[in-house]
C-alpha cells in the first residue's frame, strides 16, 4: 500500500469544512469526516483509479458530499494537496502547493 502523506492546506480544508458541517448540524462535520476517510482510503488502494485532471494531478470525488480530493501519487507515496468544494473553481489547489 503506498504511504500517503495530508499537506498542511489539505488539513486545513478538512477542519474548515468539517466546522462548517457541523454549525449547520450537529454531527454532519463528523458524517462529512467519515465519507472523506473511506475515500482517501480508497485512493490509497487505489491511487491511479481516478482521473489526472491536470499534469500529475489527480481528483476522487467524494461520496455524498460535494468535494474533491486533489491528489499526486510520487514513487510510493501519495500527497494530498487539497479538498476542494466541487462548485469552486478547480485552479485554486495550483495556489495551495
């Protein structure tokens, strides 16, 4: 299984949005955590399933939840460089490298 390693921007993506969830209810911050842990590790199963959306650059999309994880595979490791709301522009993880 490759190693994976969450960047700083992505970490805090992941606690922006999982408090945002949970002031609209309590409990969704935990919901959205749960579908975003089986997705990264689904990606770390699986890491050239999803599609390379720019150069190495690629996007799972998460379940029920309107997110994308951008992610680059490098050897046997995989960083995660973003979690990014599916009606944002894509671009803005070229800023959180």
């Amino acid at each position: 299984m490759h190693k994976l390693i969450i960047k700083p921007f992505a970490e805090l993506d992941v606690i922006d949005i999982s408090k945002w969830y949970n002031d609209k209810r309590d409990g969704l911050g935990d919901e959205f955590l749960l579908a975003l842990d089986a997705k990264i590790n689904e990606i770390q199963r699986n890491p050239d399933h999803h599609q390379a959306i720019y150069k190495k650059i690629r996007r799972a999309l998460t379940d029920r939840f309107p997110y994308g994880v951008f992610y680059i595979i490098e050897k046997n490791t995989i960083y995660v460089l973003a979690i990014i709301h599916s009606s944002r522009n894509p671009n803005i993880w070229k800023k959180k490298k």
